[in-house]
C-alpha cells in the first residue's frame, strides 16, 4: 500500500487523518508522514487499514460524516487535493542551503 491508497481507503472509511492516528496509536505527525509519501507505510498499520476496509470502523470511531455537514466534505476533500497537487503525492523537499567553509587560511597571528 502506498500514500495515495492510504488517502483513499480513509476516504471510503470516512476517518480523518487525526481520527486514524488516534486510533493507530501513532501521532498525528508520524502519520502524515505515512500520507506524503515520506516514510514507509508499514505491513501492521496496512492490516488495520485493510480490516477496517472490510469490515467498517473500529467501534467508537468518530467519523468525518458524523462531524461535517454533508456537502462540506467534498469541498473539504477537493480543497486538500488542489493544494496538495495529487493525493498522496509527496511534497516537495527543499534543501537548505550549507555555507561552505572559506577556503583561505585564518591569518595567523603575527604579534609574537
């Protein structure tokens, strides 16, 4: 499973990405990471994922439609997809930029 078939399957579950972390026992963070692309989604959270897929949300989820008015969570999704680009494509890294190190020698002390 990669980022983009993570976003979708919370989309066809109706979990937010806070609610999933939290049920995951993982921060938010961590999992955002997992959503962008920038660390390795691994085989125990796809299990869950996959389970929950078929067999619906854990009890006592709190799902998006249960918090949202129905029309909001198209426009929230199709908000989230124009500024991310595609879903679940990483972001962009930037590299800051080194300074390099001057390549003359400090002049040495001459008061000797």
């Amino acid at each position: 499973m990669d980022a983009r078939e993570l976003r979708a399957a919370l989309d066809q579950i109706g979990l937010a990405d806070g609610e999933a972390a939290r049920l995951l026992y993982i921060t938010p963070n961590v999992f955002m990471g997992y959503l962008d692309g920038r660390r390795k989604i691994p085989g125990p959270l796809v299990a869950a994922v996959e389970g929950w897929q078929r067999h619906g949300p854990p009890p006592g989820a709190k799902l998006v439609a249960d918090q949202a008015k129905p029309g909001t969570i198209e426009l929230m999704r199709e908000l989230r997809d124009a500024l991310a680009g595609q879903p679940g494509e990483p972001a962009p890294r930037t590299r800051k930029a080194r300074s390099k190190k001057s390549a003359e020698p400090k002049p040495e002390d001459e008061s000797g």
